[in-house]
C-alpha cells in the first residue's frame, strides 16, 4: 500500500537500510538519480553515485557522503533538512536539491531505516541567484562613479554565484582593448589571472572571440569548451599554457552595450565548479553587460564634466590680489561643493587699476553652471573695458548692465563697484550686500546706498556714496553664500556676521577671514558648502606706512 503511495507522489522519495544502502527509490527518484530500475540502482553504492557530481551545500563548501541528511541519522544525529548544490560531472549540468529526512522505526524504537524526500529546487533556486547577482551590481554600479573600481565590483559580484572567473574588458579612446577588471573564485589561482592582465589584450581586427564580440554586439557562448577553441582564444603558446592550467570548461563573452555601440565585453568561464553556461546564463550575464556599460558611460561623462568644471574653476577663480599701495587686501573663495563639479558657481571679484587709481567689482551672477560661468567671464571681462571707458562705479555698473540686458534667458547680477582712496572711497550698489565697515571701536557701518540688480531693469540708475575712511579701519565685501551657509541653527545670517565683525577691530584683514572660514566651518558641522562663498576684506595702512 505504501509502496503504491509513493509511486504516485511528485516528490522524490527513497529509502535507505540501518547497513546505509538505498534499498527503495520511487519512480520520481529513479528519474531524478538517472536509474531505470530499483534493481539498478541498488547495484551502485551510495559514494559512487555522489562520486558523479560535484556536490556544495548552499555556500560552496563541498559536502562527503557522510553529511547528507540519510547517513547522518543513521548514525542516531537528529534529521536536519539541507540545501544542496549537484554538478553532473560528466554533462555540467547544475541541480540544487532539498533534501528532508525521517528516521523510521518499528514499534520497539529500533531504527529500520532513513526516508528521504529529494525536492528540486533549481528552478527557484537559479531565479533567487540571478535576482541576487543583479540587485548586488545594481548597488555597486550606483556605488561609485569611478569606473575601474566599479568594474572591478561587478566582477566581483558574478564570481562565484554565477562564474568562476569573470573579466572586464573595455575599448580605449584609442580604439584599443584595455582589461580594466578581473576576479577568480579561487585565492590561488589569482596568480595566474594576473599574469592574464599583463598579456596584451585582443585586436579589434583580428578573429579572436572578443573582437567579434565587439564587432557584432552578438554573445558568443562556448558551452563545452574544446582543446581547439582555447587554442583559438589564446594570443601565443604562453597565453595558451596558461590557460590550460585554469582549465576552463565553459565560456561566454558578452557586449557591454550602449545605444549604437559596443563599448567593451565581459568574458565569464567556469572551472572548478564543472558547470556549463547555458542560454539564461548568457541572459543574465548581458543584463549585467547592459548595466555595466551605462555605468561606464555616466562615469566617462562625469569625468568630462569634471574636468570642464576643473578647468572652468581655473579660469573663473578671482586671481591673486593685487598689491595696492596704501592698503592691505585679503580674500576667502570657497567653491560649492557637489556630486557634479560643473555645478560652477557666480560669485566673483576684480581689481583693476586705471591711470593710478584703483577699482574693484564684487559680484554674483544668478545661476549655476555653464551660464553662470559665461555671466561671469562677461561681468569680469565688461570691468575691465567700463574701467576704461569711464571710470566711475555707477558708470561702470551701467555698462555691465547694458551687457547684460543683450544677454538671453533674464540675466541677473548683483554687484558692489568701488574706487580706492587714501582716505575715502566711492562706492556704487547694484543689490549686492552692502559692505560693513568695522570701526577702531568695533562699531559697523553698512555701505553704499542699495541700488537696483544688473539686468533687472531698463533705464536704471545706481547711486553712488562718497564714504570717508580712516587709517585701521576693517572694510568687508561679502557675497550671499555666507550669510545663506547653512547650520544646525538655520542659516549663518548677517546678524552672526555682523556680530562676528564687531569683535574684529584692530585685527588684520588676513586673520579676520581665517577667522572666519574656521566659523563657517564650525557652524556647518565640517559639511560641504551649497553654495560659494567669497569674501574680501581690506582696510587702508597708516600714511606712515
């Protein structure tokens, strides 16, 4: 009766004797071992049917005979279920099986036997795998924006749940390969694999696998691989030789592909592991291709947009101060600080001398970027030639507003113009702050009249203030960005700035804006800047001097 019960079970079922021989598989376990017959199958021991597999449990450590679920009670262990990996060695063929075991026994106790129900799980178990190894790429990918590092993790994350050995190779800008990652599930054959690296990569002309690769944007699969084929993959007899010593089974190269081109492949093999690839592993290896290459290429386009950004910095940082006679300058330019360095920001400064008097523009243009990058090479650039014209603040202003308003896209620009004298200075405000000047007795003043933003208005005017100056006096032209620095508290805001100030008296321009820098510091907790901030700080000598 019980016989005729499990015969008609799905689930594979056997049975073996206190002596730890098989003596009863159902028709669902003959198929699922390879045996046509009970009596087949009980003319093969128990070992030499393991012996046909490679066998793993779930995190690679080989497993004996003698820990499987059956045999261990037998020998009186409590039955625990386990999750087994099989690799026909002969066909690679992969399985994972679940095994659950029941000791039987007769009424007295006595043991009679292991019952053992084989359940594959393969189907859910390669499904669990190939989800694993895209969600762990997908987090690597979106890691790291340097390339050759999140290369070097994707291959990572396909060795060993889906290679034993995964490289990456890309095409150069010189149209050359370039192997930028590798990894092999084995420590002691990484040797091996780095001399791989060292070996000159496939040309895209030839015939090798790769360079078809490349040339069609078509996976290429090696499911068995042969003497013949690894002779056609290798470049040269030592190339060869190494590669037998891996002794690779199956391969599979697929395109890292971007829309319109291949931009590189990934070349997977197994070895130890005796498996072979097959269709949905391909499947899922250009999946992992696809991703990868898009990393790759964001990570391309964000390296060129850094070193646009890198070299629009060079251009738009204020210079050097100048050396003005009779007075003492010193600046505080900290950029933004963002993912993306071509976040450029507008604020600027420029001191120019015309006919031995000294001007100086303070600004910030609106915008970030490539626009604000441009606004701000054309208020720095329209400085010099309004100097020139005429030399007066509001007149100056009036220029680099008439710039301005030729400009597209509402163009705007707040901005201090000034002209150095021994002992006043003439000073005109497009929006900008007002300057604060910092008395012998740490008293502020706020200077000039507000005046309307460059760009905002047609037929706008810009009062000028004639303000007088003594010798020790601290003068301090800022930008938004400090007083906008944001803190724990809020904003910094222009009262903590004004508050700061006051405490400055007597003290050099050059040590109030360490001073400062170390406060903003303090006050945003050592996090990065949203925007920059540009600070200049002067204040006339002493005749004297």
């Amino acid at each position: 009766m019980f016989n005729e019960l499990f015969e008609i079970l799905a689930e594979a079922v056997t049975v073996r004797d206190p002596g730890g021989e098989i003596v009863y598989a159902n028709a669902a376990a003959l198929a699922y071992l390879g045996f046509s017959s009970v009596e087949e199958l009980k003319a093969t021991t128990s070992q030499s049917i393991m012996d046909d597999y490679l066998v793993e449990d779930e995190h690679g450590r080989p497993l004996s005979h003698s820990e499987i679920p059956s045999v261990r009670v037998l020998r009186g262990e409590p039955p625990r279920p386990m999750l087994m990996r099989l690799v026909s060695r002969s066909s690679g063929e992969q399985r994972w099986t679940f095994l659950k075991t029941t000791a039987l026994r007769d009424e007295d106790g006595e043991l009679l036997g292991a019952l053992t129900v084989i359940e594959d799980v393969t189907a859910v178990k390669n499904a669990e795998i190939r989800t694993g190894v895209l969600a762990e790429s997908g987090r690597m990918l979106a890691a790291d924006l340097d390339y050759h590092q999140t290369l070097r993790n994707v291959a990572e994350a396909a060795v060993p749940s889906l290679a034993d050995y995964c490289s990456v190779d890309l095409v150069d800008e010189q149209g050359q390969m370039e192997r930028v990652a590798a990894c092999h599930r084995d420590p002691a054959e990484q040797e091996l694999e780095a001399e791989l690296r060292e070996l000159p990569a496939a040309r895209l002309e030839s015939d090798h696998p790769v360079a078809r690769v490349v040339a069609t944007g078509t996976s290429e699969l090696f499911s068995e691989l042969t003497t013949a084929d690894l002779e056609e993959a290798a470049r040269d007899e030592h190339h060869l030789g190494i590669l037998h010593q891996l002794g690779p089974r199956s391969l599979m190269i697929v395109p890292m592909r971007v829309p319109n081109r291949t931009i590189g492949v990934m070349t997977l093999a197994t070895a130890a592991s005796q498996r072979r690839f097959d269709p949905q592993d391909v499947e899922l290896a250009e999946q992992l291709g696809r991703r990868a290459a898009v990393a790759v290429e964001n990570a391309r386009l964000h390296t060129k947009l850094s070193e646009i950004a890198t070299t629009l910095q060079s251009v738009l940082l204020p210079r050097e101060l100048p050396e003005i006679p009779g007075w003492e300058l010193a600046s505080l330019y900290r950029p933004a600080e963002t993912d993306l360095r071509v976040d450029v920001g507008g604020d600027f400064y420029e001191f120019l001398e015309h006919e031995g008097t000294w001007f100086g523009v303070f600004g910030d243009v609106t915008g970030k970027g490539i626009q604000a990058a441009a606004l701000t090479t054309l208020m720095r650039t329209g400085t010099r030639v309004a100097c020139r014209i005429q030399p007066q603040p509001a007149a100056i202003l009036a220029r680099l507003d008439e710039a301005l308003s030729q400009e597209s896209g509402h163009a705007l620009c707040t901005a201090l113009c000034m002209c150095l004298h021994r002992d006043h200075m003439v000073i005109s405000s497009a929006g900008h702050p007002q300057a604060i000047i910092v008395g012998h007795d740490g008293s502020l003043r706020e200077v000039p009249t507000p005046g309307p933003v460059l760009g905002a208005f047609p037929d706008a005017t810009w009062p000028e203030d004639n303000v007088s100056l003594t010798p020790g006096e601290l003068i301090v032209f800022y930008t938004d960005g400090v007083t906008e620095t944001p803190g724990d508290g809020g904003r910094f805001g222009v009262e903590r700035l004004r508050e700061f100030l006051s405490q400055q008296a007597g003290t050099a321009p050059a040590s109030v804006l360490n001073l400062l820098d170390a406060e903003l510091t303090e006050f945003t907790g050592g996090a990065a800047l949203t925007d920059d901030v540009a600070v200049v700080a002067l204040r006339a000598r002493p005749r004297s001097e």
